[in-house]
C-alpha cells in the first residue's frame, strides 16, 4: 500500500483504487483548488484505467470552483476508461451537489466500505 501526501491531499493506492483525501478542511482558494487538481490529475495520467475514490471526510467548505474542479476530474477520468466515486460528504456541501445537480453527475456513498464496494 504505497502512499503519497502532499500539502493538500493524500492518496494511497489500495487494492487498484486510489484513494485521496484532503487535509483542508476548506477547499476555496483559488491556488489551492488548482494544486489538488494538478495532483489528482497526475494521479489519474498514470493508469490506464483509474480507479479513484476521494473522501470528503475532513471537508467542512468547498467552492464553486472547487466543484468545477471536480468536474474535470471526473472527465478525466472518464477519458481513460476509469471510475470516480466521492465518498463522506458533510450534509451541507451535499445539499450544494443537489441544487446543481452534481449529485446526478457523480457517484456519491456515505462511506469509504461503501464506494469501495462500487468499483468493478
């Protein structure tokens, strides 16, 4: 189980399936959202068909950027034949997820067990 952290998040492949979390507790500035994206997307780039689960679980903000970041990771992942799952997502930035529909674009679990159990 091989593991890399950087200031923003840490990602530990498991099992084929990269698990990142975030050690912010809010993601909302700019330079910061562009970090996490440079670095799940490196993440992303070195497999073929990438497995990733990114766990909310220390977020208590995000921002509309950040969302938009998500976004494109999800495309990315998309790109490469691979699968995304969020997992423990505070109630509040769910509610964030309804109202723009996100909540339809991704696949969102209460629990890591949960989103594990969902890839093929």
């Amino acid at each position: 189980m091989a593991g890399t952290e950087s200031r923003l998040i840490v990602s530990q492949e498991e099992g084929g399936v990269s698990r990142i979390g975030f050690v912010d507790r809010n993601i909302l500035e700019e330079a910061a959202i562009q970090q996490i994206g440079d670095e799940v997307a490196a993440i992303i780039e070195r497999s073929t068909a990438p497995k990733l689960l990114l766990n909310f679980q220390n977020v208590e903000h995000l921002s509309s950027a950040a969302l938009g970041t998500l976004i494109t990771i999800n495309n990315k992942v998309k790109q490469r034949g691979g699968q995304l799952r969020l997992c423990s997502i505070d109630p509040q930035i769910y509610e964030v997820f309804v109202i723009t529909k996100l909540n339809k674009l991704f696949q969102i679990l209460e629990t890591p067990e949960d989103a594990l159990a969902t890839f093929k």
